[in-house]
C-alpha cells in the first residue's frame, strides 16, 4: 500500500491529505491528526494521532508550496512526535506515513481470526507463503492432516474417556469410555485450540458451542432425578456436551454442511432438550407448552430478537417442541427417537443396566401443531429474491407455515418442518450472517439494514453477499459458501480489519500459549514445545478475567462477541496477572499457588521463551543483543503491527532487558551469559520479564 501523505500548514495547523491509491471499496483508516505543532526555543515538535499498522512515518518541509517538499532531516520521530530545529523562517510540513505490507497484514488478520492466534511456525511459512492457500485449506478440514494428538500425552488420555456414542452409562464408569468429567472435556478442548491444524474447525465449534448455548450445570442437575452419585450424573452431563459438539464438527467436515444441519443437531441435543425444558414440556389435552424454547430458536438461534416473529408465534410454536424430551433407551437406539424407555420407570433406580441417555419423541406429550407466521410476509427491506420467492406456501413473500394433520410418531416431522423452515428465511440469513461478520470482520455489523437502499454501507453490502451466498447455492445455507465470502471480502482483507476485535478469555490465553510455541527439536512430540499447556491450567484464568466457563453459560445469549463485554480495570488487572504468572519459570515463586491465594496462577501452563530464542537466534553474539532480541518477540507477538507504531514497544523492551530487577539500576544484557537450562539464571528471568510486558501491552489484547 502506498504512503499517505500529510500537510501542515504553518502556525494555523491546517492539514490535508494528498490522493493515494487504496482497493475499491475499501474505507482506510482516519488519517493520522496532527494534534499539536509547538514552537519551544529552538526546537519545533510536531505530534500526530496514531496510525493502524504504521511501518514508518516521516516528516518532509518545505518554506515555498511551489517547491517540492523534502525530507527534513533536521529532526527525529520518536513515536508519534517529530522533534527537529527551530530555524526561525515559516515552513511547511508534511507527514507521510507508510503502512505495513498488505500481505502481512493480512496474514496477521487470517492467523488471529480463523486460527487462535499466530504461532511461529506459521509465520515463517508466510513470510514467502501466501496466505491464500492455507484460507482454503482451513475452509476443508478434510483436506489438513490432524497431529494435534501427538502434541501432548493428555489428548488421547482425555480422549479414551470420552464415550463414543452408544457406549452405556454405568455407575462403575470410573475409567475407560465414559468416565470423562467436565473438567476432561474443557482441558481437552483448550488443548485442542492451542495446537490443532484445523485452526478453523476448532473456532467454528466453539462458535456454534456459544451460539446453540448448553448448560452443563443445568443437565448435571436435571440428571439428580436419576442418579443420587453426584459423580456419575456429571459423566452424563458432560457426554451430552462432547456428542453435541462432536457431531458439529462432524457436519463442518462435510464440504456442503449447511445451518439446518447444523440447526438440527442443535434441536436434537439432550443437552439443548434439557437446558430450554423441552425436556418435560406437554401439549396434549389442555396443558400449556413450556415457551422457551421456541423463543430462544427465534430469538437467538435463527431469527433474531423481534426479527420477523411476534409472541402469538413464540406460543403456536411452542406445540411443535411437545414431546421432544430425552429418555434412557439400549445403546444401539441412542439416535433413534422412538426407541422405548430401557427400564420400567427411570428414577433413582438407574442402576448398571447398560443404556444410554437420547433424544426421545413421546407421542402421548405432543398435541396439536398450529401454524405459525400467520398472514405474515418478507419485509420489503429485504428486496429481492426475497420478496418474490415462496417459502412454505404457495403465495410469494408469504412464510405461514402450516402443518398438515400428523398423529403418533409421524407428529415428530412438525418440528423438523419448522427447522428446515427456519433455516430457509431471509431473516436467518441475515442475523447468522451478521453474526459471523461479528465473529471474523468486527463487531459493528447490525440488523435492519435496507438491502434495496441505492447505496449500501460496507458492512451492509458483505451482509447481503452472504445472503446471497446461502440463497443461491443449493442446498441453500452452506456454511463454506458464506464464510468464503467474508473471507474474500473488502471489509475483512483491508487495512481497517486489523485489531479491530477484543480477545475474549479463551481467545487471550490460548493466543499466548501458541505465541510462544515451537517444537524446539521438530519433532512436534511432547515435551519438545517451547510452551504448552495441560488445558485444564486455562479454566480458573478465563473465569477470573470474565466469567467465561466453557460448556457452563447459564445465559442462553452465549459469550459476548464485543469487546466491551471483556474489558474492565479489574479483567484487565487478571490478564496481567496471569500473564506474569505464565512468563515465570515453572516450580518458581509466583508461577503457581504463590499469589496470595488469588487462583490466578499458570499450574500446568509452562513457557521457556529462552528456547524459543535461541531457535530465532542461534549465535551467541545475537542472543546477547538487547535489540535483536527485541526484535524477535515484537515479531511473534504483534506481526501485523508497523515498525513505526511498535517503536515505543521496543524502546521499553530494550530499556528492560537493560534494567536490574529493582527496575532502576542499569545492567547490561549483553553481559549477561544465556543459561542451557531456564529458571535458575538472570539472562533467563530478564528474558521472560520483558516477554510478559509485551504481552500485557494492549496490541495483545486484540485481533
């Protein structure tokens, strides 16, 4: 991208921008502003607003606007200051800025939103490697070899306690399938972020975890009527967690998985049954449907809040969901919806009876369906195809649905109706779409827009393509045709992308763990990383900066996707936290249980950036260069920030690994012998100290 060039005119501090080229569509960020020109003696100081990804600015004069402006020598950027001489005479000034290359900084905007977070690794790859290619590579999971099992002993142990569905449910299950508690399945699945291959797998799951929201505490206790062990009614709640998410990312490994797939496995979840009280919602005789969970489909998981739908909807729906329940059944019928109940009665008197717990349809529960959307249309907002295609009816624009007479298990096919019914309107189109521009572009995407506006905003305009995308291929609703479109879209792949979203807690602490991580010997094997974690050491951390408990949000709104909802004075104050602790060497004081009982420690989360450098920088000489050393960590840590904008970073970085650990006495880093072990010596506590004030810097608090 080319330089952008500024003007200041004099004492009256007028500016303006000459032209340069940027992509069609494509909004640059706000010009730098100068925001003060001062006259001291003999000095003159220019200061200006900072700049996205700045990797120079310079500062030219000239005393005759007819004459061409040069760069002026006579001073020094320092930061986002220019300070040169005083001559005396009027002169014109211009600051041009120059922004880092438009691949790299894609290549920072792809590692921090379609993976969690750069690593080293993959940022050597790229630096001669487009980009591109690992996009679509990352859009067929299926084509990416997995090895992240081989990474760490705790994956295959976590996984030989997961059950594969089928596997009974019996109250000796303390090792073996089955046996997995929550703790197990949320280490497993943080390790998994850290280190899997499909990076992009990985942030899709645990999207559609935060958006279909379960609540393993709300089944641990619903399963209290079964089981008085409080141990095994928790290896049950948590197998109902792992089938769900395992049967998403089977359907994302489907090149044309669609949202109703998606949406259907949602619906059929126990775990989803149990948390929006399906479970033991009636409409037979006179009885009233429980309501929440069609509302929550509506509101939440398709529709949007007052998209489209109204309360008088809300409660017809409600007697679709009749009857969807869950129920002990054999093994083999654990997908099987009209399997009959395994025992006589399931109470406490579950015993070791080999069974599984599944989504039942209870015909005696359901009643009469009624049609839904009554006389409603497509908003004229929308245009067309919208407008003017039909949906479950005859009359275009028209989206009644109306089920035909069903009894006994053939009334089953009501919900089913509503789902793909869901999973075809416009307004689903929109909110999901609209979310996963939240998720991977910004989050200042909204609902509403006018799609037959003769000028679209930006984001309205990806909206639509995304729609139009899951409109227009068949079948309707496939997930890599839309996310391909953001993906090559404008918004995403321009200047403005980078770090424009906050890092939720999980996304903070896996991004610096794999920040960090490199097999030091190339096997890629255990033991071999330069940082790692056992993945159950991140759960007290995310809770302490947030409230994030994975599979445990009690709200069925999910996460928060902006980031006002993670960032306070006291979140912050645990990412810092947490960050010194991870940066201190194992077994020393203040890496674990040594932080006056705040909890908030590393545990099982090591790092040793020290083998990390010395892969980076193999001779001594380097190694022993405050500024080389600098260098190297700035470009892991923040790779799609500008030289410019990182100028302070590395002052205070070089400034530190010359400072004694009072902080004031001068030491110098180049006297200071590297140890072949890590912990024991002062070039190692010196390293790791500056690492973690790099990482606490506000550049890593976002992507």
């Amino acid at each position: 991208m080319s330089a952008r060039n500024f003007l200041l005119l004099g004492a009256a501090l007028a500016f303006f921008a000459a032209s340069s080229p940027v992509p069609a569509q494509v909004v640059p960020p706000a010009p730098p502003g100068i925001t003060n020109f001062t006259l001291n003696g003999s000095q003159r100081v220019l200061r200006w607003t900072p700049y996205p990804a700045a990797q120079s600015f310079k500062v030219f004069s000239t005393t005759d606007l007819r004459t061409p402006f040069t760069e002026d020598t006579s001073g020094a950027v320092s930061g986002y200051s220019w300070t040169g001489t005083n001559t005396g005479s009027a002169r014109f000034f211009r600051l041009d800025t120059t922004p880092l290359d438009s691949n790299a900084l894609l290549t920072a905007t792809v590692l921090n939103r379609l993976a969690y977070g750069p690593t080293p690794t993959l940022l050597d790859r790229f630096k001669t490697n487009s980009i591109e290619n690992y996009i679509a590579k990352q859009l067929a999971p299926e084509t990416v070899t997995e090895t992240v099992q081989n990474q760490h002993t705790n994956i295959a142990f976590f996984e030989g306690k997961f059950a594969p569905p089928g596997t009974p449910v019996l109250l000796t299950n303390g090792t073996g399938p089955g046996s997995a508690a929550i703790g197990d399945l949320r280490a497993w699945f943080s390790m998994r972020a850290v280190g899997a291959d499909r990076q992009l797998l990985e942030v899709l799951t645990q999207f559609l975890e935060n958006h279909f929201v379960t609540q393993f505490t709300k089944s641990l206790d619903y399963f209290q009527n079964h089981y008085g062990d409080f141990n095994t009614r928790g290896r049950v709640a948590t197998e109902l967690e792992y089938r769900e998410i395992t049967r998403w990312r089977n359907a994302l490994m489907n090149p044309g998985a669609t949202f109703k797939d998606l949406l259907t496995i949602s619906c059929e979840s126990p775990a989803m049954i149990v948390f929006l009280d399906t479970v033991s919602s009636r409409g037979d005789g006179s009885r009233v449907p429980n309501e929440n969970f069609s509302r929550e489909i509506m509101e939440l998981f398709s529709m949007g809040v007052d998209n489209g739908y109204d309360q008088t909807d809300i409660v017809d729906m409600s007697h679709a969901w009749a009857g969807w329940t869950v129920d002990f059944v054999a093994p083999t019928n654990v997908f099987n919806p009209f399997a009959t109940r395994l025992l006589a009665t399931v109470g406490n008197t579950v015993s070791n009876v080999p069974g599984v717990w599944g989504f039942v349809f209870r015909t005696n529960y359901h009643g009469t369906s009624r049609s839904i959307f009554t006389n409603k249309f497509v908003p004229a907002r929308f245009g067309a195809p919208w407008t003017t295609r039909t949906y479950a009816n005859a009359t275009p624009g028209s989206y009644q649905l109306t089920f035909p007479a069903r009894t006994g298990t053939n009334a089953i096919q009501d919900g089913y109706d509503i789902i793909a019914h869901l999973a075809d309107l416009p307004f689903t189109q929109e909110y999901m779409s609209v979310k996963l521009c939240r998720l991977f572009v910004h989050e200042d995407f909204a609902h509403g827009y006018d799609f037959t506006a003769p000028q679209l905003s930006l984001e309205a305009e990806l909206v639509r393509q995304c729609m139009m995308a899951w409109e227009t291929n068949m079948p309707r609703g496939q997930i890599r045709k839309v996310l391909d479109v953001i993906f090559k879209s404008d918004l995403f792949r321009s200047h403005t992308a980078a770090f424009a979203k906050v890092k939720t807690p999980f996304e903070f602490t896996v991004s610096a763990i794999r920040a960090l991580r490199v097999s030091t010997n190339g096997t890629g094997a255990h033991g071999s990383w330069s940082a790692d974690t056992d993945g159950s050491a991140l759960a007290t951390p995310m809770n302490r900066m947030g409230a994030m408990v994975l599979f445990d949000r009690g709200e069925p709104d999910g996460y928060p996707e902006s980031g006002a909802g993670w960032i306070s004075a006291g979140t912050l104050a645990e990412r810092v936290r947490w960050t010194q602790s991870l940066l201190i060497a194992s077994g020393q004081t203040g890496h674990s249980g040594s932080q006056g009982g705040s909890g908030n420690d590393a545990g099982n989360s090591v790092t040793s950036p020290v083998r990390l450098l010395f892969t980076r920088l193999p001779v001594l000489a380097d190694q022993q260069d405050a500024a080389k050393v600098a260098d190297v960590f700035l470009g892991l840590l923040f790779p799609g920030e500008g030289a410019a904008n990182l100028s302070l970073y590395r002052t205070a970085a070089i400034n530190f690994l010359n400072t004694a650990d009072d902080g004031v006495t001068a030491s110098s880093f180049a006297a200071l012998t590297p140890g072949t072990t890590t912990g024991n010596n002062t070039y190692d506590t010196r390293v790791r100290g500056m690492v973690a004030m790099l990482m606490t810097m506000q550049r890593f608090q976002e992507q």
